[in-house]
C-alpha cells in the first residue's frame, strides 16, 4: 500500500462509450418531476470534455425540456434517478434529499461473504487527491458517511454475495469505498476492486433498485423499484 499523500498505480480512466441512445427507460413522468432508469455506462450530467457530453440528463431534455437534474449516479452505475420538472421542483427535490427524507436503496454483487447478516460502514470520506478521482477513508479530515447493508444471498461457485445497501449519506463512491473498506469490494468495480475481482464481470454490478419520496406537489408518499440487470 502507498503511503499516506502519494499517488498509487491508478489505470487511467477507459474511453468515454456511452450505451446506444435508444429510447428513454422513463418509468414515470407528470407535471411536476419525472423519474428515469439509468443505463450502467452512461454520465448523469456533462463531464468534462467534448467527448463526454452525452448523458442522461440531455436525453431527457430532447424529450422534456425544463427536466432539471436532483441527484446523480456513478457513471458506472445503472438504476434509478429522479429528475425535476423546473427549478422550483428542484430546489424542492433538493431540499429532499439534503435532508436526508429520501430512501434509497442499491443492490450490488461484492466478493466474499460478510460475517454479519445486516451491519453499519461508519467511515469518514475524502478524496484521494494523488489519486483523483478516487476517493478514500479518512479519520481526520473526511466527512461523515454512513452507509448500512443487508446480506441477500451468497454464490459459493465464485464466492460472490448479493447485499442490499441504504445510504444514509451521499458521499462521492460512498458504496464503493465503503464496501472496499468491509473487505468486500463490488464485482466489475475499475477504481477500487483488485484485477481479479474487476475481470469477473464487464460492468460494475450496483444498481439503484429503490427509490422513495414525498411528492413536493401532491404531498403524496412514491417508491419506485426498479429490477437489477444482473
């Protein structure tokens, strides 16, 4: 392990390949928000570049306008993604989520098997600035995350498990670090799992599965699931 501030052996990040822009995956849309499903591969907003402009909150807009981005998922990371419809529905939605009344839920495949059935990853995080964009667990300067999880199920063929993950902050690659962090790295994960476990699938396998809110306009409790693809 590289010592505290120095830079490690981080593989430069692949060429930019969003998935074809087929029709949009929207599971439910009205006049206030709309809420998506999120293709594994693809940005939630711009990136940096004109290569990485393509994303999903521009192919929402071709189709709806004034849909304003709330939250966002990892590049890498398929599933379900709320987008508001004006910016007084995002202001909302925003106020939402920073306090924390929205439920999420991921489904993610990691290696090995956790010793608990349920458990809490309590670990500071900050970025890994030597190493950006990583992130990574510190004591003295990170900020708060939380994150509990559920064991599911466990593959002994390739010793892989199924967790159920509820973020109860939204810090960058919070799942990923967290679960790195447990000994338990996800399936396909390019920036913090080892080579082997990277090679056992050719995608990162967390999803966004659940998503639960108090409509800002109808004040009307919606939760959304949304199958893993994997």
């Amino acid at each position: 392990m590289a010592p505290t501030g120095t830079a490690q052996n981080v593989p430069p990040p692949p060429p930019y390949r969003p998935p074809p822009n087929d029709a949009l995956d929207i599971l439910y849309v009205d006049s206030w928000l709309l809420m998506a499903n999120k293709p594994a591969g693809l940005l939630s907003v711009p990136g940096r570049g004109e290569d990485k402009q393509d994303c999903l909150v521009l192919r929402v807009q071709a189709e709806y306008p004034d849909a304003l981005i709330v939250h966002r998922l990892d590049m890498p990371t398929s599933g379900l993604l709320l987008l508001a419809r004006g910016k007084e529905m995002q202001r909302r939605l925003s106020h939402e989520f920073a306090q924390r009344r929205v439920e999420k839920r991921y489904l993610a495949v990691v290696m090995g098997c956790p010793l608990s059935v349920t458990g809490v990853i309590d670990l500071p995080l900050a970025v890994d600035w030597p190493n950006h964009p990583r992130q990574k667990v510190d004591r003295q300067a990170g900020k708060p995350a939380l994150t509990r999880y559920r064991f599911l199920s466990h593959t002994a063929s390739d010793d892989t498990s199924r967790l159920a993950l509820s973020p109860e902050t939204g810090r960058t690659h919070q799942l990923r670090v967290h679960l790195q962090a447990l000994g338990h790295p996800i399936v396909g994960d390019m920036l913090y799992a080892d080579a082997t476990t990277v090679a056992k699938s050719d995608r990162l396998l967390l999803h966004a599965d659940e998503l639960a809110f108090t409509h800002p306009a109808t004040d009307r409790r919606m939760r959304f699931c949304s199958p893993p693809p994997f």
